[in-house]
C-alpha cells in the first residue's frame, strides 16, 4: 500500500460515521450543556459564560445529530401494506432528533447576540422549544421503535433498553425546561429555575443515554 492509499484510509476512517463517535458528540455535548446550567455556574461565571458552554455544546450535538442520521440508513422500507413502503422509525428517531439539534444551534448561537427582547423571543425561545419539540418526537419515536423490536418494555438487562429509557427522561426535561424558559412580552422568564434545572437533567439524562451504549476500544489482543 502506498503513501497515499494509506494516507486516504486514514482520512475516511476519521470521517466516517461511527457509534463511538455519535456517542461521543452526544456525551461532549451534553457535559457542555450540563456545565452551562449547573446549580450556581450562571451566577458564579455569568450568563455570558453559560451561553458560551451551550453554543458549544449544541455544535457537538449537531455534529452526533448528523452522524445517527447518517448510521441510521435508509429513510423508508419495503411493507405489505397500505402503499407497499413506510418510514422507518430508526431514520425517523435520528431525522427529528437530528433537525433538533440544528434548532438548539440556532437558538444559542442568537442567545449570544440577542439583546431586545423580540429577538430573545423569537431567535432564541422559537427555534429552543421547535430543538425541544423534535427532541420529544424522537424519544417517543424511539421508545414505541424499541417495543415493537422487542416486544418488551421492561429489560433492565440490555443496554440500549437502559439507553431508550434515559433519553426519554431526557427528552422531557428539555420540554420542560422550553416551558420554563418561555420569554413574556415583557421580557420576563416564565420560571429561569425550571428551565435551567430542566437543561441540567436533560443534559444529564442525553450524557448517561449515551454512555451505556458506548463501544469499548478493542484492545491488540482482542
């Protein structure tokens, strides 16, 4: 093999999509999120600092978001029913989640210049609570997909069982947390408590889903 091949092997194994690396887009992410919202950070560091940890953060999860979407295949299947084909849920779960993670890049990067209270409202808490509504969408999607694979919901056992339930959990703090972070047009936040503890689980919750189906490296032996 010459320089170059070698050299070409090496550039498409760092671009191509991988578990591990979707896991890792999605852990990095989150810790991001979960430090911008922790108990106290916002007031210790400032608000600046926080919609710095998010801006970056929601580049990780776009990035992870895109690569589920690329592992997940193709986007309908062959079916005996109705028209002959439907959308498959694996590409379903990773389409919504993925269009989530590009609003979640929009609100923070406007969180960043936003400074009128319009715009707060609708460059920011718009396209936060659309990221939050698709979220939701592919958590459900997700956790009906992993029954109807498996015919159970109950296998504490299986990892990706573990993985389904705690992104769930997840999916509906981020919900939760829009709610909070509603933007009256007075400029006042429905509840900053809510919405930052529902950021704070939420990011937690996505680390954690993430974690447990993460592929451990192969050692030389192995």
């Amino acid at each position: 093999m010459s320089i170059a091949d070698a050299g070409a092997d090496r550039i498409g194994a760092a671009l191509a999509p991988t578990l591990r690396k979707q896991c890792w887009g999605f852990m990095i992410g989150s810790a991001l999120f979960a430090l911008g919202s922790a108990p106290g950070f916002g007031q210790w560091a400032g608000a600046a600092a926080s919609n710095i940890c998010y801006f970056i953060g929601a580049w990780f999860f776009t990035t992870a978001g895109l690569i589920q979407l690329l592992r997940s295949g193709d986007r309908t299947a062959p079916v005996t029913y109705g028209t002959g084909r439907m959308v498959r849920a694996e590409w379903l779960t990773a389409a919504s989640q993925s269009l989530g993670t590009v609003l979640f890049n929009v609100s923070t990067t406007a969180a960043i210049a936003a400074h009128s209270i319009p715009s707060q409202r609708h460059l920011v808490w718009s396209p936060d609570a659309g990221g939050s509504l698709a979220f939701l969408v592919s958590g459900a999607v997700a956790y009906i997909a992993y029954y109807r694979a498996t015919g159970t919901n109950w296998a504490p056992r299986r990892a990706d069982w573990w993985s389904v339930q705690i992104n769930w959990i997840g999916c509906v703090a981020f919900g939760v947390s829009a709610v909070g972070a509603y933007i009256t047009p007075d400029g006042v936040t429905v509840d900053a408590t809510v919405a930052t503890v529902g950021t704070f689980i939420g990011a937690l919750c996505f680390f954690f889903a993430s974690l447990v189906v993460l592929p451990r490296r192969r050692t030389p032996s192995a």
